[in-house]
C-alpha cells in the first residue's frame, strides 16, 4: 500500500482514535510526512488502446468541456467530463448480458448547469470538495484561526460551498494502465477559495478496470493546514433504464453505528448503534422496506466496522429484477448513504427520464461530516508536507 496520510490515520483502531482524539492529542495521526504519488501512474503493462473524447458543450461562461469514455475489454463503457469531474454514465451488463446505464445524470453540460439543476443542488455524479458533506455554520478553527467559509445549505456549508470542485473545469488528461483505462484530473483551490486555507493541488484518477470496477483514487497537498474530505456524488439505479425508483434496491452496509444529526443535518457527536433500528444495513434489507420509518428518508453517515483496515467493504447492494450487484470498498471512515429524497420530477435526465423522489441513490466514501468541529470524529485536516490520499471502488457484477 503506498498510503500515507490515510492509512497511517487508518492503521490504529477507530476506538483508538477517537480516544487519542478525546485526549486533546491526535496529532500522531496527523504527523505523517508524505510519500506517495498517484497510483494510477503504474509502470506496469499497458493496454495500447486510450480513452476517446467528445464535446460535451459549452458551460454557461463560454468554455468548451470535454466527455471522456473509458472502455474495458468486456465492453463496460464510463464516461466522464472535465465539467466538475463529473461521472454521466456507467454501462455495466445484466443477468442476461444486457449493457445499461447504472447512473442518473444529463446528456451535455447544460444540464449541469440549468437553473432547476442548481437550485436543487444534487449534484449528480460530480466530484466533491474542498469538503464533502457539512460543516456546521460554515466555520471551523483551525491551529487558533476561526475560517469562515461560503454557506450554501441553510446555515451550513454542504460540498465545499457555492462552488465546490463540482462546478469547475478540471485539467484532464487521459491514459491506460496496468488496471485498465484512466482519466487523471487535476485542480488547482487557491488559497481562500470558498474560504478555507491553502493552495490544495487536488489529482482524482478514475480507472475503468477490466473487472468491471470504477476506481476513484483522490491525492491532495496543500500549503497550509486545511481541512478535506474528497468523495464523488453518483447516483446509482441499478434498473435506470426502466425509470423505476430505487426502492427495491437491496442494499448492506458493515457498519454497526451511524452519526446522529440535528435538524439541519449536523452530527451531534453521538455515534448510535445500528441494532434494531431501521439503520441496520449489516444484513440486506430493500432501500423501501423500513423507510417510512426514517423521516425524510436516509441521509446519514454510516461508521464502518472495518476503517482501521487499509481497503474495507463499505457498502453491498443488488437489484433484483436485473440482477446488477454493486461491492463499494474504500479506505475512508465512513460513507453517506442518501437515497434521493430532495428529488422531485423537476429534473428530465438522460434519454428524458424524469428524475423524481429516490430515483436514484449515493453511497458516498468519506470521513464524517462536520469533523472539522467534532474533536472525537477522525481528523480531515490535511498539512503541508503530508499527501492526502483516498482510493474507493465500485464494483460491477451479477447474481442469477
Ligand atoms: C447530502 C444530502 C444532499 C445531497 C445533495 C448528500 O450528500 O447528504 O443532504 O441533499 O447530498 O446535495
């Protein structure tokens, strides 16, 4: 493994952590100097063939963005645009061979960038940061400085502000490794953007492996201690093509906790036992079967059982009419299971599906939301002379 700010975080017990972090004295999980550069530059034997490119219009400034596809040997196809790292689509085959698109999203870059699209503010298959998910009133202290940052969710900041990493144009450059086809994005977040510290050089590498999985693997470095949590905003429907919600979606998640959070979807610090509530994924239950009993639906962080361990499984799920099954592992602490709720048919996606409540579901890997002010959560802040790195992978296949 070539992690090191993660995995060094990673390799002592979450108890541990969170008792090192009570104590006032997390900084060993901190101190770790960097070494590692992106996996995704393997020396290893390459396939020959690269990723082609297409226009995918012009974003509402006048700049020409690009749709990349990525194909694999079996014939499972990604794509994704410079256009906030955005993936569109992901075509995996069924039970039966079928090819599909498992992935809500639009047809060009306009869609992104529509009123309805950013006043309801979902994010399809973006790229997230400098912060994914909330921090509690758009303000943390950091090293004796408060930072007040852009707020764009009621009091709270939601995925880095009013514009996040998903509403940017990335450098993009693809290329082949060992694994498969790969498009290496890069951004530069200056210092101050949307408030928070630090010229952060962020590289996401999505691979398209030959097994059928999307590897995303995030590096960042930064000049200035800054808090960071990179994830990718999919939303998965296993049976998009039918334009059926997700309801009948099965889905297990290996967490025996989840953070509790207030109204306006902050944690309250408490991290709750999964055990008889409708929150226990840690054996399959349907998306549907116990959500009426979740008010507002399921928008909440999941503790994974297994974070001191460099990849762990973080979410299983399988869709019963297709027969698609989807293995999500990473290294991060937690994931967002969210499933949906704020949609609600104003939105017409790819081929004209309408994009109403739970069509769509996010398993997003990160570390907790608002950790940056919760001292008990693992620490997201990232120092210079440290390499932030993060992989998560979703995994393609079928049950019959
Ligand atoms: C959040 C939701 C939010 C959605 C889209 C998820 O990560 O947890 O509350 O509505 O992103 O912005």
């Amino acid at each position: 493994m070539t992690h090191s700010f993660r995995a060094v975080r990673l390799a002592v017990p979450f108890s541990s952590l969170l008792l090192l972090a009570a104590c006032g004295s997390n900084k060993s999980a901190d101190q770790t100097s960097a070494s590692s550069p992106a996996a995704a530059d393997s020396t290893q034997t390459k396939s020959t063939a690269m990723p082609t490119s297409a226009s995918f219009g012009k974003t509402n400034d006048g700049t020409e963005v690009q749709l990349f596809t990525l194909t694999n040997a079996s014939g499972a196809k990604a794509t994704i645009t410079n256009f906030g790292g955005t993936l569109t689509s992901l075509i995996v085959p069924d039970k039966n061979g079928k090819m599909g698109d498992v992935i809500l999203g639009f047809d060009n870059v306009s869609g992104y960038q529509s009123p309805e699209f950013l006043k309801s503010g979902p994010y399809f298959g973006a790229l997230i940061g400098r912060y994914g998910n909330r921090i509690k009133g758009g303000k943390f202290a950091l090293d004796g400085k408060t930072y007040t940052l852009a707020t764009n969710n009621g009091p709270n900041t939601l995925h880095g502000g009013k514009v996040g990493f998903d509403k940017v144009v990335w450098k993009a450059e693809p290329g082949t490794s060992a694994d498969g086809q790969t498009l290496k994005l890069s951004y530069l977040s200056k210092d101050g953007e949307e408030g928070y510290p630090g010229n952060l050089n962020v590289a996401v590498v999505y691979t398209l492996t030959n097994d059928n999985a999307l590897k995303i693997d995030y590096t960042a470095t930064t000049d200035k201690a800054t808090p960071i949590n990179l994830t990718n905003h999919a939303y998965f429907n296993l049976n998009h093509g039918a334009g059926k919600d997700i309801l009948g979606h099965e889905v297990t998640i290996p967490a025996d906790r989840y953070t509790v959070v207030d109204a306006t979807l902050i944690p309250t610090g408490e991290l709750r036992p999964v055990k008889g509530t409708p929150f226990d994924f840690t054996t399959p239950h349907a998306i549907g079967e116990r959500i009426a009993q979740v008010p507002g639906g399921y928008d909440h962080n999941w503790v994974l059982n297994n974070a001191a361990t460099p990849q762990h499984a973080a979410a299983t799920v399988y869709e019963p009419i297709t027969g698609r099954t989807m293995e999500v592992t990473t290294d991060e602490p937690g994931i967002q299971f969210y499933t949906g709720n704020f949609l609600d048919g104003t939105l017409k996606g790819k081929g004209g599906t309408v994009y109403g409540k739970h069509a769509g579901f996010c398993l997003e890997t990160q570390h907790f939301p608002d950790s940056p002010n919760q001292p008990k959560f693992p620490s997201t802040v990232l120092k210079p002379g440290e390499t932030f790195h993060s992989v998560s992978t979703y995994k393609f296949g079928v049950r019959k």
